[in-house]
C-alpha cells in the first residue's frame, strides 16, 4: 500500500533523527576535521618506550555547541581497536587505563577548550605529553598512565557535555613507540677479550704478589740483622758474679 505525498513528509524527520543515531548510542558528535600531530621530532623525548608527545590542538574547538565548561578528553586506542571504539554516554561509562588490555582503549587528560586557545603567547611550548603521570592509580578516571607496550596506538580528541558527546576530532596516523634493543656481540670477540683481560689482570696480581713477598722477605732480614743478640755474654758475667753471702772460704776449713 502507498504512502501519500503527506504521510512521507511526517516520516522524514523521524528517518533523519535514526540516520543520526549509532546503534546503541546517542546523537553522534560532531566531526572535527583536525588530526592530531606528534610534536616536532627536533624536541627530546618526543617518543620514548612509555612515552609520546603530542601538538595541543590550538583553536580547533571553536563551534558554537562546545561550551567553555565542556570536557575535552584524548581517547587513547591500539591501532586495531580504534575502528570499534564506543563513545561513551555518561562520565561515569569513561573508561581508564585498568580497562585498556579488556577494552583497547581509555580516556585521559581532561581540558577544556581555554587551555587550548588558537594564539601561542610568546615563545611558550604547548605540548601534551600522553603516558607520563608515573604516580596516578590505574583505575582512577583520567589517569595518564604510562603505556604499556610499543604500540602502535592512535588517538583523537572527544568533547563530552552533561548530555554525551558533543564533537570529536578525526583519529591520528600509527605512533610507534621505541623499543629496547638488546645488545649484540659476536660471542667469538666476546671471549677473546674476556681471556685477555683476565689474562692481563692475572699476571699483574702476580707481579704484585712477587713483589709483596720480596719487600716483606727484605725488611724480616734487615731487621734481624741489625739487632743485637745479647744473651750469651749476660749468662757468663752472671756466672762470674760472686754475692758476699753465698760462701765463706774460713767457715769451709773450720767444719
């Protein structure tokens, strides 16, 4: 059975509102069209193996429908998860970096657009370094923990309001984060220098033992030989010492 020219004229509105709508979600937030940079790789530290560092977004929250007090937090996926990331509804849905091995993502570092004004006043450096809170708990929401793994991560800025999302901004390229590298040696020079070294260390202990052992062999002998011995001569002058009282010739031939 048609539909008159009138009665599909009321349902259009009600069509418009569902293309709107995600499955299982509210209105869908507006899109930004701002991809966010990793700083200027000149910078130190710019990627680390917990560590990235980002641009601030200056001046891209402009529209009318972002309020100053509204949320600005940076979602932090794993690049294969960044496709089925679901917005959050509620702050109290907002998932933390506990969540991240489950979910493949979490929010943190929460602003707002007055942090992130579209002039740079003076020489500042205004940058977002994601993953260097080393004293937050994992669980607590907005937490900047440090990232777990060399990645490749993505991320993207979602403005949130007390009614859900309100705008988002377009996902970054694959960040990498450095890995440490093992170090290699050749297991031949490896153990040549080992038997050299140890070779070198064994015949300095010796010559250091040697002569240890002659300067103590040296000194034992220079002292014996200059200190005089006066025990034989001391017997003898004892043995030739007569006391007054130890005989009397007269009393001998008088008994």
């Amino acid at each position: 059975m048609g539909l008159s020219g009138g009665q599909s004229g009321l349902l259009m509105p009600p069509l418009l509102l569902l293309i709107c709508l995600r499955p299982g979600t509210g209105l869908a937030p507006e899109r930004i069209s701002y991809v966010p940079q990793l700083a200027s790789a000149t910078l130190a530290g710019t990627l680390t193996q917990s560590t990235f560092t980002l641009e601030q977004p200056r001046g891209q929250f402009g529209l009318l429908n972002i309020s100053d007090f509204d949320p600005i937090w940076l979602v932090v996926a794993y690049s294969n998860a960044s496709q089925n990331v679901a917005i959050p509804q509620r702050v109290e849905d907002i998932p933390v970096p506990a969540d991240f091995p489950q979910r493949g993502y979490y929010l943190t570092l929460m602003a707002n657009r007055a942090l992130y004004p579209s002039s740079q006043p003076g020489n500042q450096l205004r940058v977002l370094r994601v993953g260097n809170d080393t004293s937050c708990f994992p669980t607590s929401r907005g937490c900047n923990h440090p990232l777990p793994g060399p990645g490749p991560y993505r991320v993207k800025f979602l403005v949130m309001s007390d009614r859900g999302p309100v705008a988002e901004t377009e996902w970054s390229s694959d960040i990498h984060l450095q890995q440490a590298e093992a170090l290699q040696v050749t297991p031949g020079l490896q153990s040549t220098g080992a038997v050299v070294i140890i070779a070198i260390l064994s015949v300095l202990l010796a010559v250091l033992l040697t002569a240890l052992l002659a300067l103590l062999i040296y000194t034992c002998y220079d002292t014996c030989e200059s200190t005089p011995i006066s025990g034989t001569g001391a017997s003898v002058s004892m043995r030739r010492y007569n006391t007054h009282h130890m005989f009397s010739p007269r009393a001998v031939r008088g008994s």
